[in-house]
C-alpha cells in the first residue's frame, strides 16, 4: 500500500514539474519532419489501402516506417519507425502509363514484399475495376517488411502552383 501511495506521489510530482507546452514559445520549433538519408532501407508497411487519384482513378497507397536506427539527411540517428515514407502507384493505366508500366509498378511492390501469387489473389490487373477499388488484396502488404531504395525530393512549387514540403520517396523496391 505504501509503495503504490509512493509511486501516486511520483507521478504527480513529474506532473508538476512539466509545463505546459501551449505556453512555450514556438518560434524556434522546428516544423519539419525526419529525412533518411539516400540509402536502401528495410521498411515496414503499417497501412496500405486503395485510394483515389485527383482523376478518381485507384491507387494502392503505403504508408512505410523503419525498422532499425537509421540516420538522417542532418547526420542523427533516428529510432525505429521515426521516419515515414509514403508511396502511391497507379492500378490502372493513366495518361502516359501504359498496362505495362501499371503491371511493373505493382509487380515491384509485390515482390518486395515477398508476397506470393497465393497471398495476393487474380492479380489486381486482372480484376473488374469495382473489384479492385473495393477489394482487401491490398491488405497483404500490411505487417510486411518491405527493402526499397529511399531518396529524396527537394521541397518546391508544383505544376499547379501547389507548394510541397522536402520528403523521402521510394526510388525503388528491391526484390526479396
């Protein structure tokens, strides 16, 4: 009883001691998000779903975090799943996207992941179009470990005039 009436006691003391963020001053904060720098990471999938283009085409998207410590485009060292790289691909062809390119896309995304035709079902290519934006084959990749070549993609203005922030990109998925 007097150990657990200690520990309250600690608790609350640590509670007193901290302050309130919200009255700190934020100008010296830093708003950006951790940058791996350029290498070949093992990264796992924690969601994958099926999302639609500004076109309202599908596209299967991922979100990937680290694995291990990894170190930063700044030279720090990161902790497992401190960093977070979005990918998206395109399910089916689009303008300048061909079947064939749809078809490799998702084919390096799959082999990647180690997955086999078994786990994933008719490949998604394959599919009516209704089945493939409202099927769960996409959810195989999700708890899968993942070895993709990150980079990195400066910040800028888009073609639209949209700006965007600096951030990691897949460059490539490396077969298992």
């Amino acid at each position: 009883m007097l150990k657990n009436k200690a520990n309250k006691n600690q608790d609350q003391s640590k509670m007193e001691n901290q302050t309130d963020p919200l009255n700190e001053s934020f100008e010296d904060v830093s708003t950006s998000f951790p940058l791996l720098e350029d290498n070949n990471y093992d990264l796992l999938c924690k969601e994958s779903e099926i999302v639609k283009s500004a076109a309202g085409d599908p596209m299967l998207k991922l979100q990937l975090t680290t694995t291990a410590v990894a170190r930063s485009r700044t030279g720090e060292d990161m902790v497992p799943g401190a960093a977070t790289v979005f990918h998206t691909c395109s399910l089916v062809p689009t303008g300048k996207a061909t079947i064939d390119m749809v078809r490799r896309n998702v084919g390096a995304v799959i082999q990647a992941a180690g997955l086999t035709q078994a786990e994933m079902g008719p490949p998604p290519w394959t599919s009516q179009l209704e089945t493939l934006k409202n099927g769960q084959w996409h959810a195989a990749f999700k708890g899968r470990v993942l070895r993709c070549k990150v980079g990195y993609e400066k910040e800028g203005v888009s073609s639209k005039g949209r700006s965007f922030p600096a951030k990691n990109v897949i460059d490539q998925f490396i077969k298992k």
